[in-house]
C-alpha cells in the first residue's frame, strides 16, 4: 500500500475555517444561552448578546473570505453545480453511506485533486454556505439594528418573524456541524480529516 499526499486546503482556506469554526461554536452556545435564559442562565443574559454579536461579525467578515476566495481561485470549481445525472449520484452517495461503508465497499466518488467532495457533502456545502448563511448572517444583521426591519408581515411582526427564521437557520447550521463533525471522522483513521485541514494536506492510501 502507497501513500500519497494531495494539497487540499490553502491557507486562505484553513485561516477561513478556524474563523468560521470558532465563530460558529460561539454562536451556538450563546444562542442556546439567549434561548434558555431564565433564573441560571449558562452565561449571563448581557454577556450572551455581546458575545453573540462579536461572533457573528467574526463569521460575517470570515464569509466575505470564503466567498471571495472561492470567486478567484480554483477552489471555487469544487462548488460548481452539475445537474445531469445528479439524484443518480446522491443515491449512490447515500447508499454508502447507510449500507456500503459497514461491508469496507470502496467509497463511490474517492477523492481526489480535481474532486474535494463527494456529491452529498458538495450540495450539502453549497446549501449550508451559498444558502442558509448567508440568510443567518442577514437575519443577524438585521437584529442588531431592528430599524431596519419591516414593522408587520401580514399582522405579524417584522421582529418576530425575522427572529424565528434566525433560530430555524442557526438550527440547520448547528445540525450540518454535527453531522460535518461525524462524516470527518468516518474512515480507517478519524484523526487523518482533522489533521488535513490544520496542515493542508490529504494523505489518500493506495
């Protein structure tokens, strides 16, 4: 058995990633902190929102660099969307996943330099990224100053409103980090996915 080494993740990249990781977390444990705070809240009330707001600026300016980044280099290729042929791939994709992967089958779509993702993390990555973030980080923006917002959506309340498809959005992202976490660790050595993104190469067995 060989060993080969693919540079996959540019320092654009990872800096973007520790950024966003980070960012996200913070994002999470007080957001679920602002949700729940009652008579002992997991951080103070006035100390969520503050924190909640700096992360979210954080991961706001970090998105600026993915997107960027992804509009002028070769990184931007692996979000290209190819319809033909495409629920063919995303079953073939989930049939590994819930069935193949437990037998030791041969990944469908092995990685390689031309191809980072297999189709369903790629079309999950372009929700998430192209998708459902950008709309978090505009919902955010538009709490922080309410002025902005309209006042009544067919009797209902601009704030409100914007407010519950915050909280829907930032479920979803909190439920793909999980399951980004999972699918990382899945292979021979759960470490080696994590080790790539710090030192930018993929170490691929042959």
């Amino acid at each position: 058995m060989t060993t080969e080494k693919i540079y996959f993740y540019p320092v654009w990249l990872r800096i973007w990633h520790g950024f966003n990781a980070l960012g996200i977390l913070l994002l999470i444990i007080t957001g679920i902190s602002l949700h729940w705070s009652g008579d002992s809240p997991l951080i103070s009330f006035k100390t969520s929102v503050l924190l909640h707001n700096i992360s979210g600026i954080v991961v706001s300016v970090s998105y600026l660099l993915f997107f960027f980044g992804n509009l002028f280099t070769s990184n931007g290729f692996q979000y290209q969307v190819k319809a033909k042929g495409l629920a063919k791939r995303l079953m073939k994709q989930m049939r590994y996943y819930a069935y193949g992967m437990f037998r030791h089958e041969e990944p469908p779509f092995p990685l390689s330099e031309k191809r980072k993702f297999n189709p369903l993390q790629k079309y999950s990555y372009i929700l998430v990224m192209y998708i459902c973030l950008p709309i978090l980080i505009l919902s955010g923006l538009a709490l922080m100053f309410p002025e902005v917002i309209i006042e009544k959506v067919y009797n209902f309340s601009g704030i409100f409103l914007t407010a519950l498809l915050h909280s829907i959005l930032g479920f979803m992202v909190s439920l793909f980090l999980i399951i980004h976490l999972y699918v990382a660790s899945i292979g021979k050595n759960p470490l080696k996915n994590y080790r790539s993104i710090i030192t930018g190469w993929h170490e691929m067995n042959h």
